[in-house]
C-alpha cells in the first residue's frame, strides 16, 4: 500500500525522490489518505479515528494530542468516549 500501512517485503518506491524504505517518515508528512470506502470504524471513537490518521501521517504524540483536543473542541466532541 502506498500509505505502507503493510510492511514492503522487497522492492522500493519513490514520492518526490524520497524512498519508501528510508525516508517512510518525510513521505508520511506529505502523502495523503484517500479511502475508497467507509473511513469510519464503530469501534473506535472520534479520538481513536483521529489518533489513527494522524499517525499514518507521522505527527508526533505531543503535537498530536494537542491538535486533536483542539478539533474535537471545536466539534464538541472532545467529552464523547463512546
């Protein structure tokens, strides 16, 4: 998968001249997801969905606690637990 959510067994791939197998953590920061179906899993919570995508991102823990409080802020979302 191009957002390496599975681990490369062989090869290499190349975004902007940056390799999959070196540089995984420069690609995350710039490289999107794009879903073709549902993003939403019942099981998890708008903080579980957001502490997933941000780390397929590559965000630091820090930065991204802190970032996620902020939106489900803005939502209201932020006492939801269910």
């Amino acid at each position: 998968m191009c957002v390496c959510v599975l681990f490369l067994v062989s090869g290499d791939a190349y975004f902007y001249d940056k390799s999959v197998r070196r540089d995984l953590d420069l690609i995350r920061m710039v490289l999107g997801v794009c879903p073709q179906h549902d993003v939403l899993w019942g099981d998890l919570t708008a903080l579980e969905h957001m502490q997933l995508f941000g780390s397929l991102k590559g965000l630091s823990k820090e930065l991204m606690t802190e970032e996620i409080m902020t939106l489900l802020q803005k939502v209201q979302l932020d006492k939801v637990r269910v």
